[in-house]
C-alpha cells in the first residue's frame, strides 16, 4: 500500500498548497446544500403529524449534534497521529478544529433546548443524551483551555492530545444513551444500516443539511489551519514566497 499521500500531511506546504485547491469547491458545496437544505426543509417539507412545525428545528438541530460528535472523534484521531507520528500538522488541526466542535455542541443544545420546551415541556431535563453532549461541550472548552495556556508547543500538543484520546470515550455514551437508559430523547432520526422512520420529503432535505454542515466544517477548518500554518511557519522561506506572490 503506497502511504506517500500520508506522510506528507506532515509537510505544512503541501497542505497549504492543495487546501487552497478544495476550498473554492468545498465552498461553493457548502452554500449549495445549506441553501438548499435550508429552503427545503424550512418552506417545503410537510409539518410532523405530532409537533406541526415546530420539528423544523431539526434541520439545524441534527446536523449540529452529528457534526459535534464527529468533530470530537476527529480530534481524537488526531491527537494518536500527533503522538505516534510525531506530525505537528495533525496539532494544528486539533487546536484548529476544537473551536468549531465547541460551537457546534453549543448549537446542538441550544436548539435541543428550544425544541424540548414545546415537546418536554422544559427547556432542560438531565436526560443521558443532554447531559452526555453538555460533558462534550465541556471536554472541549478543556482541549481550547489546554491548548492557550500551556505556553511550551510541544508540552500543550502532548496535553490536548491525550485529553482528546480520554474524552473520546463520551462519544459512544452519547450515540448509545437512549439505549442504555430510560430517557426523553427520541432515537436516531436516521442510520445507514436501517430505513428512515420519516418520510422522504423530510429526511431528504435533513440529509442534505446534515452534508451541507459538514462541507461548512470542512471549510471552516481549512481555513484555520492555513492561518496557523502560516503563523507556525511564518520563517519558512516558502511563507515568506507566498506573502512575496500576494503583495
């Protein structure tokens, strides 16, 4: 198996070289979907037999919690090729993809918050699914928290790389606790191994968001790490070429 593609993901150019080639498609992907989505799912799809219109915050909702969970995992990921490869670059999208996780956690309470009060009746229960994705948000305000205040590089990448590692044990109790415990929430919307509970003309347009979340994350992070790779590497004669070619 040819493992050149991997390897140089740690070259810090490469990266910066090909990220500005998938960003002008990753864009135009994002506002696409998102556009679509939005529209679709806002104004189109039929209202839930149950909730009527106020299950429209699920276009948002969903995504947000997907995009959470799958962004802590990544961290993870990460954090292992930090510490056996030794790539500084794999630190750099950590300390870069952390913020955004943070927010999309955020978001995904927020409007589970706003959505629970027509449904539950309260806009918080210590239900297993909320207070396993409230500890998400919290692990990872403490990789940022590590990250800013452990002035040595190295010692801070180590430090967030092993709470990473720790923390991704919580993404499994958060899939899996409406399973394991008697809770509010309601199951998976959708899976890949099972047919969707909701009609086509709804999980269709959540489907699109959910993709459309993904492509603003993957956007949103190329852009942060160009921005670190740049500050770490602001000696690199290649940096200095490229500051020299935009001027």
């Amino acid at each position: 198996m040819n493992w050149t593609w991997f390897h140089k993901l740690g070259s810090p150019k490469w990266f910066y070289d090909i990220s500005g080639r998938w960003l002008p498609w990753l864009s135009v992907a994002t506002v696409l979907l998102l556009a679509v989505g939005l529209v679709w799912g806002l104004a189109f799809a039929p209202p839930d037999y149950q909730q009527g219109n106020s299950f429209r915050i699920i276009y948002i909702h969903v995504p947000a919690a997907f995009l959470a969970q799958s962004c802590y995992i990544m961290l993870a990921v990460a954090g292992i090729v930090g510490l056996v490869w030794k790539m500084k670059l794999a630190d750099v999208a950590l300390q870069c993809a952390a913020p955004i996780g943070a927010w999309m956690t955020f978001i995904a309470l927020f409007t589970g918050a706003i959505w629970g009060k027509p449904t539950w009746g309260s806009y918080w229960v210590w239900d297993a699914r909320l207070t396993s994705m409230l500890i998400l948000l919290f692990l990872y305000f403490g990789v940022i928290a590590l990250g800013q205040s452990i002035s040595n590089r190295d010692s801070a990448a180590k430090a967030c790389a092993v709470l990473s590692i720790v923390g991704v044990i919580n993404i499994p109790i958060i899939k899996y606790s409406v399973e394991w415990w008697n809770t509010l929430h309601q199951p998976a919307t959708f899976t890949i191994t099972e047919k969707p509970a909701m009609p086509p003309e709804m999980w269709i347009p959540l489907l699109i968001m959910v993709l459309g979340f993904y492509a603003f994350f993957a956007v949103s992070l190329l852009l942060r790490m160009r921005l670190e790779v740049l500050r770490r590497e602001a000696r690199a004669s290649w940096v200095k070429a490229e500051v020299e070619r935009h001027l």
